[in-house]
C-alpha cells in the first residue's frame, strides 16, 4: 500500500515540474497591435502630438528615412514638433501588415507597407508589451525603391550619401 502511495506521489511529481513549452496564445495581441499601429498613424495624421507619442515607450528610438536620422524619442519630439504644430504632419495607411512574437509573447516585432505621400515606405519595428498596453520601442521607417531604379536612385543620393560615409567612417 505504501510502495502505491509512494508511486503516484513520484508520477505527479514529474508531471507537475514538467515545464509548459507551449507558446502562448497571441491572436487578441496580434489584434491589439494591428489597432495600436492604426491608432498611432491616425493621431500623426490628425496632428495629436501627446496622443502620438504616447504610443512610444520612454526610451524608444525614431529611425527615419535619411541615414542621419536616428533618434531617442526626446530628440524625436523636438524634430516633429513643428510639424505637428502646424497641422503639417504625415498620413501613413497600413496596406501589409506582419506581426511575430518571442516566446513569451511580450515582445513582438512587425514590418508592413505603407500608403503614404511617399508612394510606398516600409514601416518596421519592435513593440513590448507594458502593463496591458502595447508600446512602439523601436521604429525604422524606409522608402522602398523598384530594383528596376535602383542604379538612377543611387545617382540621384551618391555625392550626399559618399560624403556622410567619409564622415562617418573617419571618426
């Protein structure tokens, strides 16, 4: 009788310190993205400064178009912050959306295009979850370009771009 007890005691022992490896469920925060995402374009098309940037996390970066543009999110709000005054702001629609997760599904990264007064840019970045809200923590904003153009592209940006590169690379 003992030797029984002693049995199903070890059994449900071993299941129970077993670790769940399942991932979690991420179809309600795949939506609570794709939402935020929507939310954070139309409040910097509708020039909503704080509504904006309360989308980002305190310490998340702005990478733009133009290879100098990287920037902490204070550096960020005082770049944009004329553009949002006068009602000058961008207007980004989501035409793609991808979303993935970690793990632990607070974490979560996307990439998607965009419909904007720049034809079409790739919007791309990292999200984490904060209390229940997500937040963006990273943001890399790029315009896409035909490879059928790429030669005259790089034309048009090559006495720029080999200037900032001999910057760049003598520091």
């Amino acid at each position: 009788m003992g030797y029984r007890i002693v049995s199903v005691l070890v059994i449900v022992a071993l299941f129970g310190s077993c670790k769940n490896n399942v991932a979690p469920d991420t179809s309600s925060d795949k939506t609570a993205i794709a939402a935020m995402l929507d939310s954070f374009n139309r409040a910097a098309a509708n020039a909503e400064y704080d509504r904006y940037f309360n989308f980002y996390t305190d310490d998340a970066v702005f990478i733009g178009t133009d290879a100098t543009e990287n920037w902490d999110k204070k550096s960020y709000m005082a770049w944009a912050k004329p553009y949002f005054d006068k009602k000058t702001t961008w207007n980004f629609t989501s035409i793609d959306r991808h979303i993935f997760f970690d793990k632990t599904g607070t974490l979560a990264w996307f990439d998607e295009l965009l419909s904007t007064q720049m034809k079409i840019c790739r919007g791309s970045g990292v999200v984490v979850k904060v209390g229940n809200d997500w937040k963006v923590q990273q943001y890399v904003l790029s315009t896409t370009i035909p490879n059928s153009q790429i030669d005259t592209v790089v034309s048009i940006k090559a006495a720029i771009e080999d200037e900032l590169i001999k910057k760049l690379t003598s520091k």
